[in-house]
C-alpha cells in the first residue's frame, strides 16, 4: 500500500497566508464541527410478500431482508457514478481537455453500462469550449484512450467503452465480461 503524504497546517499563520489570487483566505470560510452537509432521501413504503422478501425500489433490487408487515424504509435515489480508487494518479495526470472529458463522461454515463457516446458539440458545450474547438475534443479522447480510461468501440467513430474498473454507474456483476476470483483462502466452487 503507497502511503500518502500531506502537509500539515501547523499553526494560524500558516491558513492566514494560504489564500488564492482572488479568493478570501482560507480562515474566512465557515468552520463546523459536524459535517454542514445534507442527504436528500426518500421515505418509501414497502408491503412485503412474506416477512423474508426481495424488496425493489425504484427498478432496483436492495437484496432480501426481514421485514415487518408494511414498513416505510429510507432510498436514496440520486443518479450518481463509482470513481474507484487506485486511479488517482492516472486521472491526475489527464491534460485539461481529457479531464473535462471525464467529467462529462461521469455525468452522463448510463446505468448498468459500460460504454459512451461523446458528441462533439455537446462535450464542446459542457465543457465550456468554443463549438470550433474540434481539435480540443480530439485532444480529449486521445487522452483518455492513453490513460486506458476508455477503448475505442468498433464501428463507431463517437461511443467507446468505459473501463469499470476506474468508473461505473451501477452492479458491475452484471457486466457480461466480469471475472470472478476465488478467495485465496477458500476453494472455490462456483456459486
């Protein structure tokens, strides 16, 4: 494991001239002592089959529980994508046009899914260039195609695969690619 390195602030003068060309500094921001964070989530009543049942909220499957007859649970339906760790330094490492491409693939991957369609005019708009700007969204395929973020998909000159391995939006067990390692310690019988 690579351990990580971080500078620590020391003392009061050391956040006074931590500050950015034209920003406050960094003491003169709002301090909590909890997280000022909210989840959004959504209360959802379930009327189970039996008191082990398979509970679906929204098309997704949350696993088989116990469950009181009638019972409100809590589901969080916000869209969002799995950034696995282990890439920091690859995605570090993108030029800015590769990197806004990221994002915007991380924004609009589908669920379940593991490829893209990146249209060029809507990259250019979602990223803030200029809709002439071809040669900056060749620039971002290029560099994702060399971090081995994605893999060009045949026949197609705008969709490509998505490596789950460094992003996914949803269960990668139902990709039909996924390899299943055995416990090291345990033999392996298949399922």
């Amino acid at each position: 494991m690579e351990t990580m390195y971080l500078r620590v602030v020391t003392n009061a003068t050391d956040m006074e001239t931590n500050t950015t060309k034209s920003g406050p500094k960094i003491s003169e921001y709002d301090a909590s002592s909890e997280s000022p964070y909210t989840v959004q989530l959504q209360s959802k009543y379930v009327q189970p089959n039996s008191e082990h049942s398979a509970v679906e909220i929204d098309g997704v499957l949350h696993g088989i529980y116990p469950i009181g007859k009638g019972k409100t649970i809590l589901s969080d339906n916000a869209i969002y994508s799995k950034l696995f760790r282990g890439n920091t330094e690859v995605l570090m490492g993108l030029s800015e046009p590769a990197a806004k491409m990221f994002y915007y693939i991380s924004e609009f991957i589908g669920a379940n899914k593991d490829e893209v369609c990146i249209l060029q005019e809507d990259y250019l708009q979602f990223a803030g260039y200029k809709a002439k700007s071809r040669l900056t969204y060749y620039r971002g395929v290029e560099g994702l195609l060399k971090a081995n973020i994605i893999a060009r998909k045949t026949g197609s000159q705008s969709c490509y695969w998505i490596n789950p391995n460094v992003l996914y939006n949803g269960d990668r067990t139902k990709l039909k690619n996924t390899v299943v390692q055995p416990p090291k310690d345990k033999p392996f019988n298949g399922f």
